[in-house]
C-alpha cells in the first residue's frame, strides 16, 4: 500500500489555493500530462483541482479515462478533484444509440454530492463545495438548463461566503468562433451581477480570454471597479482560433477582455487570501501569461482589479 498525502480544510479565514483546467480532451497520456505535473511542480500545496470539462475525449471509453488518471498519477490522489460535466462526458452510448448520456463511469469513479432538489438526471453534476471561505458552484450547461437556474439563485442568495465563484463548462463570453453559450449569457450572467460572483471558470473553447463585467457607472470613467471576472482556458492540445471580433461584440453586453491567447496548453493557480484573490495562468512549461489581483471589501461588495 503506498502513502498518498492530501490536505484538509482550516479555519474559514485560512488562505486558500487551487488549480484550474480548461479542456484536457484529447492524447491526455502524451500531451496533458506535462501540464497536470508542471502544475504540480508550481503549486504543489494546493489543497483543489477545477476540471472544467472534457476531461477526455469520448465519453464511455475505459481506455481515455485510464489514460487520464495515468497522465496525473499519484497527483490525483493528492489533490481533491472537482470536475464538471463537459459535452465530451456527455455522448451516445453507441454510434446506433442517438441519445447523449453521462458517461457511464462518471459517477462509480468520481464522489460527489446529490443535490435532492434537481432531478436525478442533474445528480452529481451539478452540486456547490464550500472551502473555507470559497464556495465553488458547479453547474451542468448540457441540459435541464432552466432547472439550474433556480437552483444557482438559491445557492448565491444564501451563501454566507467571502468569494464565490462558479464554473460551468460552455463559456459565458466564448472566445472561440462558431461558439454561443446564448442562455448562459441571457440567464445565468444577470444572476452572477445581483450577487456579485466574483469569478466565473470556463472551458470549452480550446482558446484562452480573461476578461470582466465593469462596475455599471452613469459616467464612464477608468476606475478599476468590477463585478465579475470571466475566464476561459484550456489545458489539451487541441486548439481553435481566437474570435477577437465577437469578442469586441460582448462589449455591447458589459464585457471588457484584458488578455487573450491561442494555440497554447495552460494552467491556472488561483490563490485567495483574506480581501485578496490573485489568479495566474501558466504555459505548459510554467511559464507566466497572465496575472490579476483582485481585492474586495467584504463590508461593501466592491471590488478592484489589478492590472
């Protein structure tokens, strides 16, 4: 039997680090694993991982997902993982079967919670980890959409959290071409502003954008008050074009980009320390792209970012 070491919660006002993924996706065994270990190697004492979606390839193959937890090794047995549902979970049984269905090994491998109030259908893909002072909401943006809405609304209404972030695996502003998450956008966005989420983690679209909704101002001035800070990102190999004119068009709906990337495997570090969150992405070989800092008046709700 081999010795596997993992972290537990402190105290609420403890400092709290964890590790985000886009999209591993595809040829996980030779091509993602050198970015799950160089995350490792950078941020060896983070106590969480956000998988945020297509996690594999096709959905029901043994082999991908043997290759997946291969790539991490004794990694994932060290950090807790939170996955999210991706399409790529989320296919026909057999190619005769038209009808999409969680991948059949999604629940015996992975533990998660049982939200009671969704419908069986939602269970285990859509649930909410509190962390010290975080509470991570997890949502399914495959299906029964609406239904989740509500739920979402509930969640944020009564967390009693310092920071609450949410991650989805559609993105809410796609950097991508050929890509709309519209309902995210129209349903889910609104909710994120009455409550203040401060970070919204996406994958999806094989690109990287970091970007954030304003602080709404009757002037426009360039005061670094914000509401939310939205980020896609991906991890695999495989990779699409970046979409700077749709991205220019979020503009009209409130969203400001402050970096972009293409044809790069990232990873996030994301450390949250009392009235600070600071969020930096990294190249496969662990070099630094983008940094934010974000500081928050727990009194008010205003928050800054800085660059």
């Amino acid at each position: 039997m081999r010795w596997i070491q993992f972290k537990t919660a402190e105290e609420k006002n403890a400092k709290t680090k964890f590790v985000y993924f886009g999209d591993a996706q595809n040829n996980v065994l030779s091509d993602w694993s050198r970015v799950m270990r160089m995350a490792y190697q950078t941020a060896p004492d983070a106590s969480f991982v956000v998988h945020a979606g297509d996690l594999i390839n096709e959905a029901h193959r043994d082999q991908e997902w043997a290759e997946w937890y291969k790539a991490g090794g004794f990694i994932h047995s060290q950090w807790t993982a939170i996955p999210v549902l991706g399409n790529h979970e989320f296919r026909p049984l057999s190619r005769k079967d038209g009808d999409r269905e969680i991948s059949i090994q999604w629940r015996p491998q992975f533990t998660l919670p049982v939200e009671e109030t969704l419908s069986e259908k939602l269970h285990e893909t859509v649930y909410v980890v509190d962390y010290q002072n975080v509470r991570i909401i997890v949502l399914n943006s495959n299906y029964n959409l609406k239904e989740q809405t509500k739920y979402l609304e509930d969640k944020l209404k009564n967390s009693t959290a310092k920071w609450n972030i949410v991650t989805c695996h559609h993105s809410i502003f796609s950097p991508a071409k050929g890509r709309d998450f519209q309902y995210g956008r129209e349903n889910w966005k609104p909710l994120f502003d009455k409550y203040n989420v401060d970070l919204v983690l996406n994958g999806h679209d094989h690109t990287y954008a970091r970007g954030h909704v304003p602080e709404p101002r009757e002037v426009f001035d360039e005061s670094e008050e914000i509401k939310t800070v939205y980020v896609t990102s991906v991890s695999g190999p495989k990779q699409y074009k970046l979409n700077s004119e749709q991205l220019k068009d979020y503009v009209k709906q409130g969203y400001q980009l402050d970096k972009s990337g293409q044809y790069m495997q990232f990873f996030q570090v994301i450390t949250i320390d009392q009235d600070k969150l600071t969020y930096v992405a990294y190249t496969a070989t662990g070099d630094e792209y983008d940094r934010a800092e974000i500081v928050k008046d727990f009194e008010t709700g205003e928050k800054k970012i800085t660059p």
